[in-house]
C-alpha cells in the first residue's frame, strides 16, 4: 500500500518511538537491510518509501506491532474498512452465486 499522499507526520514519529521500544537503532536497521544509516534516517522522516515500508513491516512481522498502532486509525483504518466492505460484498455476490448454482443443480436430477 503506498503511503498517503499527505501522511500525517505523526506515522514517523510513531515508527520512531516503535523501534525505540522494540530496541533497535538507525544503525541495527542500516546493518540489517545492507543500507546506508543516512538512508534509514531519510525513510524515517519521509522521505524514502520503499525502506520506509521495509521497516514498518520488519516492526509489524516480527515485532508484533499493530499496524494500526503504527498508521492510526484514520489513515490505514479507512482503508481496511473500505477494503472489508468489498470483501463482504464480494462474498454476498459468491453465496448467491452458489445458490443459484445448487438450484440449477437440483433442477436437472
């Protein structure tokens, strides 16, 4: 998922305090993704997505940060719930699908 096109800069500060809780510096994170610590920094203030993204999921995989902990819920939580609504939708649209299979089924015995 791309980054909002105006992300609130809370999400950085967010993302900071995260890696600050879980233990690991700019430095652990440039050694860890073979990268420049001036690049790691640069993500962490905006201005790097790709390695942005690359540090959120590394705090959400194997940290067991709540991505929502990390988005908030106004950015990323809109979205999921937009997406959860297509997913139901999608779903109703299966079920009739299938019943109206099973009937056409029962129809030809």
């Amino acid at each position: 998922m791309p980054l909002p096109n105006d992300p609130d800069p809370l999400v950085f500060q967010r993302v900071k305090g995260a890696l600050k809780s879980v233990g690991i510096s700019q430095k652990d994170l440039a050694k860890r993704f073979g990268l420049a610590q001036g690049v790691v920094s640069t993500a962490l203030s905006g201005g790097n997505e790709k390695t942005f993204r690359r540090i959120v999921e590394l705090l959400e995989q194997e940290h067991g940060i709540d991505p929502l902990q990390l988005w908030g819920e106004g950015e990323r939580g809109d979205k999921i719930l937009n997406e959860l609504q297509a997913i139901k939708s999608e779903l109703q649209g299966l079920r009739t699908e299938m019943e109206t299979l099973k009937r056409l089924i029962q129809h030809k015995k």
